[in-house]
C-alpha cells in the first residue's frame, strides 16, 4: 500500500461494496434518483439498499439494517431524514462501515440545535473510527471506479483534474461542461459542511492521486488555515492547484455565511495565501477550468515570453492586448526565424509577433512547419495558436476535386486528422506550452480531435492566452516553493 | 424615405442587383468562395459576375464588363488582383455603381507604395460620388436581405446586432458564436482599411436601423475622434452600444499596427472617450456579445439594485461576488417579500438575498410565483436567475407516471416549454431587467426556447451578472447623456 492507499479517503472513493441509506419505491425521491445514477454509472462492486420495509428497490434487493448485508460493507451513502442520521451512524459503527457520504442537510448550516447534531455525529463516528464526509454535500465522484454517488448524470469520461468543491453544485453542474470541453473529473467531492472531512484533507488525498494532474479547488472559508497552507505547498511542489475564492467581497462574504455558516476572509488575505502556497486563483468557475485545461495538459514554460501564431488579425491583436494585461511578454523572434518565416509566408502576411499568416500557402504550413520555426526560436517560451478547421469547409474544397460520393468526406476527415496530430505533438517536441483558441463548435471534428490528444483549445483567443498567464505564474510559484525548500 | 434610407450605407446593405468581380472557374479561389456564400445565401437580386473570358461562373452568366449588365447594378464587390482595382472602379463610374465593397489588400495597410494607390482609388470613387468600403475588409452581412458578400457561412438567424468591426474575423467568425447563444447580426460591416467609409459612418447608420437593437463596436483605432464622439453620443442616447478596444496596451498597440497601421491610443484615453460617449467597454469579444445578449433584450433598471434567484448555494454566492466586484448592489427585501416567500418555499431554503431555495415544492414556484414575488419588490431593480431545466431529467421524471410510449417525451416538451414561456414573460410584466445563466449546453431544449423569445442566458452565473451590470452602466450613461442634453 503506498500514500495514497493509505490515505484515509482512498476506500471512500474506491469501495467494493455500498450500502445505501434513503432510497425507496418511489423513483422520484432524492435517495431513488441517487441510487438510479450510481447504478447507471455501472458502478462493479455491490449495491445494498437499506430500507426498513421495502424488500427490493431499483432491481437490488434491499436489507433492513446493514448488519444483515451480506458482505463487509466498504461505504455508506446516507439521503436521510436529519433525525434518523446518528442512529444510521452507530448502526455502520456496529457493522464496521468505516467510510459514509452524509448527503442530508439539516445540521451546522441551519441553527444551534442543527450544530448540536452536527457535534453528535461526529463524536459517534470518532467513536466508531468512522471517516464521514459532510453532512449537506451532494457527493463524490470516481469516474475510473464508475463511481457516481450524486443525482447528476456523469457525462463526461474520466479525467485528469481533481476537484474539491464546498459546493455541490460545482460538481455536479460541471459535468456537462466539463463534457463540452472534452475535460473530466480524476474525482470529485463535494464537501459540504466539513464537520470531519474538509477540503484540506481532499487537496491531501487529490496530491497523491495518480490520475489527478491538476486540482481544482471551490472556496467559500478555509477552516484549518495552517494545514491548509502547509497541505497546500507540499501538494503545489508536485503538481498545479487553481482556486476559485468567492468569499472575499461584501456580497459575497454574505452569500457565504447564509450557505455554509462559514465565515469568509478578506480578499487581500486569501489572494496572499494563495501566492504564498503556489495555488493559481481563478475569477470565475469557467475560468478555473479553462486554467485546469491547460495546467492539466501543457509542459511549463521557462519565463513568459510567448509567440501569438495566427492568419487573423483581430484575434491576434486582442490575444496580445490579452497576454499584456496578464503579465505576459511577446518574445522578440530572432533573425534567423524570420529569414525562415519570410522564405515559407505569403507575402500577404505579417512576419513579426503577433505573426498574422493571413493563409498558408500549403496546409502544412499552418499547422507543422511555422509552427516548429517559431517553438524552435530560443527566445519563445510559449505560443497561442488562433486554430480554424471546419470539416465542412474542408469537405467543400476537396469535394471540388474528387469525383466519388462519400471520397470527399473521408478525405477531409484524413486530412483534419492528419493536420491535428501534427498540432498536438508540437508541445512534446518542443517541450513548451501551446494553447489553442478558436470560435468553432467544440463539436468539430478538430476540436474533438485535438481534445482526445490533450492538446487543450479554449473558445476564445482571449481565454487561450490567459490558460498561457497561468502556467507562467504557476513555473514562477512553483521555482519559488522549492528554491525555499531549498534554503530550509 | 426615412434617414436610414437616405444614409450612404443603406443601398450598400440593400442592393437589389450587384456586379461580382474575381470570382472564375476555380471554385478554390477566394472570389469563387466568396460568390458561393452569397448564392448559398440565396440572395434574391440579380447577381453578375465580371469576367473578361469566361461566360459562366457558378451557373451565372458572367459579363466581360460592368458597362454590359442587363440591369442597373446598385452594388459592386471586388476580389481582384490590387493593380486593377483603379481600373474596375472606373468602370463603375462609367456604368453609374455608387455602392463598392473592396474585398482586395495590399493598399494602405502595406507601404509607401499602398498608400498612394490608396489614395487614387478614394480620388477615383470621389470624382464618380462613388461610396467604398475597404479596401482591405472582408465584406459585410445584411441577414435580413439575405445578403452575405463574406467568405463564411452566415449559420446565425436575423437578429439584433449592428456590428462594425475593425477586424473582418470578429465579423466572419462570429457568426457560429452568434448561432450557439440564439443571437444574430442585424447588419454587419468588416471595414477594412476605412479609406472612405469607417467605423463612424457605420455607427451613425446602425443607429438609424430598425433591426438593431444594440450596436457592438471591434475597435483597433479611432480615426476620426471629434466625429466619433459626436456621433456615438448622438446613438447611445437611443440605443446601447458596445465597444470592444485592444489597442490601449504595448503589445495590443503594437499588434493593431501592424495589423492595420493605424495608430491606436491610450488605454485610459479611450476609456474616457467611451465613457463620455455613453459606450459600454467589454473586456473581450466574448464579453461584447455577452453584453449585447442582455443590452438587447432588457428594460434598463431603475439603479444598481439586483436580486440573485436560485436553487444552488455555489452559483448564488459566486454571482453575489461577481456582482459586487462589477458595481451592482444586492437588494434588501422587504418584510413583506420575505413574508410571502416563507410562506411558499421549502423549509429548506434560505430566505435572504441571494435566494437559494435548495428545490422547488411545485415546478412552477421556481419559474412563476416566486419570481413574481421578487420582481414585485420595490427594493429590486432587476434579478440574475440561476436555470436547470434539462429535458431529459425531465422525461425520466415524467416517465415513471405514464404508460404510453412517447407519451413522457411529450409531456416533458410541453412542460419546459409553458416553464420557459413564465420565465421570458417575467422582464415585461415587471418592466425590469432579468437575465439567466446556465451551464447547461446552448442545445438544450429550455435555452432554445428562451433564446427564442429572447430572454437572455448567459453560460455560467458570472457571465450573467456582469451582463446585469452593463445594462446598469448603461442605463446611467444614458441618463447622463439625456441630462446633459436638456443642460444644453
């Protein structure tokens, strides 16, 4: 058993058997919906329903208490009526259930007799050496174990971004998008309100996650700062963590405490905790995966000198309007690239940074051999690379030259495919950070493309150069948490 | 004829006959293309290629000159080799075209040399009262007469955006953008080089255009600054209008440049100049048709005071951070608001602003009576709502209940759709502002149908909120703007 094994949240996310507390013959209940989604993950291990009177739910046989079970029992799932939650805990203490997700509410968020409760549940699981996560949190998601313990449909496949969410919304509502962006969870947790399991303790486990290489972190408080802070700079050595901090204004510090009870801190403060532990802040919940993308995906750059690759000028004027306001610098390409440039260009196009080609006078061009001109010039560090190739366009202009239905489709698509290969080996040949930004449909065959190769594309030049400003920040942070490391 | 008819630009974008040169039998040629697209678009005019050997060209007859066209030609597009421009528009002179969209580069954006021919050809156009636009420019849109003289496909419907842009890519590109969020152009003008018409004559007739309800701006450098502002501040007291400006940094100055050798300004400068022209500033073309989307559709708010409305802790308290970085104020309710809104939601919820009510006791509380509740507040001048409604959460709910195969697909269409209909009716029966956001994909059932009556859904919480604090920056603006008019 190495680290992650060990850790206590590892049987949480990979059980071999649940028991599942809440769910019932009516498919409408929030429990049946639960249960419906772990059973439509195919989820491999057992599934035993736990129901006072109902014999069989959802197809599984149900059982009246989880002593009856018929093997050791590895997780509860608990979308109960607040009440009857402590005796459901000294029922899995009595079974040996050392793992449960307490999905229902009720407890600290809502009034002193609710944080007495919470109080309770958490000295009976102490008692038992129960580890809960919760209570009010929606649930966890492993999609590499087709673990789905929340009420949404995990759409997308599994991933490499770790997520730790203090709301269950940016979880769940995040699949879809997630999906959209060819993206997905390594696993996810939605922490509710941390009466025993906090975020801290998930930034722990998701460092040790192999699958992981990038976590994503929801913040409305911080509850343990100092372990958070020294989690955080261990975690921020091995791998990128990018937060989404909501707390820190007026509003929504108020937002805050009418949603968790926690109390948020100043803005200043948590940007100055973030710096100091490495983590990359993000401004919106978009934003934290658009940097996840690229910090999940892209090798870093040495300093923060990038090249703007395009053949249009607007989007390369506002991705170097872009890369100025965040920090980025647009390298100097050396007398030898542009002799090469000048000699491979049309004479239409713009030879300096932002390179606007205008058109390629080959298609190869566009996509392998400026591109490896302008990575190979020692003064660019990164590159933005404005991508266009709609497969009905390119349909269209093969069409012209075949003669046999159907050869222009499978040509075309030969032919986009061939074109995003050549894109998607450019950061692994160079050893430097390419980010791709277009307007078309993530539904393109290129899109689809490039995203199964984990070269990461944003819907937007100007989302594209600021994926490259956080991986620029995050080489400086991380050079900054060893060379302390260093001195220490 | 009304101003708008009178206006230079109106025959342009309402030609009831155009003479086409460049395009040939290579349908791989840009001309060719660019012909394609306009017959793709089944313009209903006349449409004459110019040619001097071939006699058709995609199934058109083709004249070897402008002079011996059939009809009168009201607009003439040029795709042509730089070197004979001069001479194509002499002849428009001879055969009496008044109205030139110049496709061809190599003029002012190129050189000593390109400048001069420049120049001939705006001597030429003057001494025939010819009206150009370009050189340089990529063409422009006018859905509403199926008139489409760009390279692209125009995939959007007719909508209400008049966009100029300094970039024929924001124009071009845009389009599959418009046609995800339900949006499309009015009219749109690529403008190229502005050696004759530029951004300013644009602006001055997208005001006087019925179909746009709201002008958005792609601005690398203003030419004629004394006009713009008179001009823009004349427009913004009728409709909004959205700028977006990349050349106020170094590297987006330098990038504009050499993009279009025009001289772009400082950052601060510009954002005076927009301010005092009533002009609301977007952060990035994304942004400028997020603001459009909402500036479009909603009645102004009375001030800054917004309610968030939604069944998500998360959401609500990151479009309650968003919305106090971004100028607004959260409302206060009255006793009376959180009296009847007690009485109805769960007991779950929590009743203060921002809204969250955790789930709905009857489907249509969250779309009807609550949000009826909160609009009726005096305190609240418009409201962000947070939606989930995917139809196919829908059917499995709905199909539990029936028998009949089909019957659950139905009945959940019909559902979304009378929910969506409550939902677009809320800003109009209030007469303030409420604009959605979502993650759910643009595909959706529900967000086809509330694009359709055009209530606004933006792609994430802050998103939206920022589209609500636009709408208040406007609506002060214009009352400053109003107020300073009645001074004088």
């Amino acid at each position: 058993m190495n680290e992650f094994e060990r850790h206590p949240l590892y049987k949480m996310m990979h059980p071999k058997s649940i028991a599942f507390w809440g769910a019932s013959s009516n498919p409408l209940g929030m429990g049946s919906v639960q249960l419906n989604q772990l059973q439509a993950m195919r989820f491999e291990g057992d599934v035993y329903p736990i129901h006072p009177k109902e014999t069989t739910i959802n197809g599984l046989k149900a059982y009246k208490s989880v002593t009856d079970c018929p093997t050791p029992v590895d997780l509860g799932i608990f979308i109960l009526p607040t009440k009857v939650v402590p005796e459901a805990l000294e029922d899995c203490g009595r079974a040996g259930v050392k793992r449960v997700i307490i999905v229902s509410a009720g407890f600290g968020e809502s009034g002193e007799e609710g944080k007495e409760l919470q109080n309770r549940i958490v000295e009976i699981a102490k008692k038992h050496g129960i580890h809960f996560i919760g209570p009010n949190c929606i649930g966890v998601v492993n999609p590499y174990e087709k673990l789905n313990t929340t009420f949404f449909p995990y759409d997308a496949k599994p991933g490499f971004i770790g997520m730790a969410s203090q709301s269950g919304s940016f979880i769940t509502q995040m699949f879809v998008h997630l999906e959209r962006l060819g993206l997905g969870f390594s696993q996810g947790f939605s922490v509710g309100n941390e009466a025993m399991v906090d975020i801290t303790d998930c930034l722990e486990y998701l460092g040790e996650c192999p699958n992981t290489k990038v976590i994503g972190l929801y913040v409305e408080a911080i509850r343990r700062g100092r372990k958070f802070v020294e989690t955080a700079k261990r975690v921020a050595k091995k791998k990128p963590i990018v937060a989404y901090y909501v707390g820190g204004s007026e509003y929504g510090g108020k937002a805050v405490r009418s949603h968790t009870g926690a109390m948020a801190g100043a803005d200043l403060v948590y940007d100055g905790v973030f710096k100091q532990c490495g983590i990359i802040r993000a401004t919106s919940i978009e934003e934290l995966f658009d940097f996840c993308m690229v910090l999940g995906t892209q090798p870093l750059p040495r300093d923060e000198r990038i090249a703007i690759f395009t053949h249009s000028g607007g989007p390369g004027a506002a991705a170097a309007d872009t890369a100025d306001r965040n920090g980025l610098k647009l390298a100097q390409f050396t007398e030898d690239t542009l002799g090469k440039l000048r000699a491979i260009a049309p004479s239409t196009a713009t030879i300096s940074n932002p390179l606007d080609l205008t058109f390629s006078r080959s298609p190869n061009d566009y996509t392998e051999v400026l591109p490896q001109i302008v990575l190979k010039d020692e003064n660019v560090s990164g590159m933005f690379m404005y991508m266009l190739l709609p497969l009905a366009r390119v349909i269209q202009t093969i069409r012209s030259s075949v003669s046999e239905p159907g050869q222009a489709e499978a040509l075309a698509e030969q032919f986009v495919d061939s074109q995003c290969k050549a894109v998607a080996a450019l950061p692994g040949t160079f050893d430097k950070p390419v980010v791709g930004g277009t307007f078309c449909r993530t539904s393109e065959h290129f899109m689809q493309k490039l995203q199964n190769d984990s070269f990461p594309v944003l819907p937007s030049p100007e989302r594209a150069v600021k994926g490259l400003a956080a991986l620029v920040k995050y080489a400086r942070l991380k050079a900054k948490l060893l060379s302390d490391e260093a001195v220490e």
